[in-house]
C-alpha cells in the first residue's frame, strides 16, 4: 500500500505531467523531421548526387546489406532535432533571463538602514544603539 502511495504521489508531480506532454509532443515533432529529410532535403541532396541517399547499400553476401544511406539519413535526422532542440532551447533562457531581470528591477531592495525613534536619525539596520543619541534601539 505505502508503494500505490508514493506511486501516485511521483504520478501527481506536476513535473511527470511535462515529462508526458514533452515525450508526446516530441514523437509528433520527429515525424516532421523525418518528413522533412526524407522528402525535402532527400530529394534536394539527390538532385545533387543523382540518387536518394536512402538508396544507398553495400551488399554484403547474398541478402545481407549495410544499409549506409539510411544511417545517414538517421544522421541528418538527428541533426535536425539537435538544432531546433538547441533553438528553443536557447530562446526558452533567452526569455527566462528577461523575465528575471524585470522581476529584480520591480522587487525593492531590501532596506539597509532604520530611523532612530529617539532623534530621528538615520542607522544602520544592524545596530543596536544610535551613534547620534546612543539611545538603545529594539528591534
């Protein structure tokens, strides 16, 4: 029971649930990429090289090929997501940095001194007596 308990404790988690969504949104994104390579850059790199890379093997023996045209497109593939990866990655702390920044410049700094209730005077923060009046200051 104490296991069902901490189960459902780690599967509420707020951060399980963008764990989920981004696994998800993810395999939905590398069907883009895979169309991108294989029917845009594929065909570009074959006008260029005459052929598709997908198209390239080496037969080994009989049946058995190396299918090195497929790796490299596996390659491409990787490249692609690792870019767009680092993109918004990148604008994600591009945008947090600011949000940051303005949450400092709006929060006041903390106060470093007080005024003294017996000759009004100005006292650091930390002081327990006036240097003016030295009047015992509480806190």
């Amino acid at each position: 029971m104490k296991i069902l308990k901490e189960f459902k404790e780690f599967i509420s988690r707020g951060n399980v649930m963008d764990m989920a969504v981004g696994i998800i949104i993810g395999g939905a994104f590398t069907g883009i990429v895979n169309s991108l390579v294989n029917d845009i850059i594929n065909p570009l790199i074959g006008m260029i090289g005459g052929t598709d890379l997908t198209g390239y093997a080496l037969v080994l023996k009989d049946e058995a090929t190396l299918n090195y045209g497929s790796f490299l497109t596996a390659i491409i593939n990787f490249l692609i997501m690792a870019v767009v990866v680092f993109i918004m990655i990148k604008s994600i702390n591009t945008m947090s940095k600011a949000f940051t920044r303005k949450k400092k410049e709006e929060e006041p700094a903390a106060p470093t001194t007080k005024v003294c209730p017996f000759c009004k005077s100005e006292v650091n923060i930390e002081a327990t007596r006036c240097p003016h009046c030295t009047s015992e200051l509480s806190e």
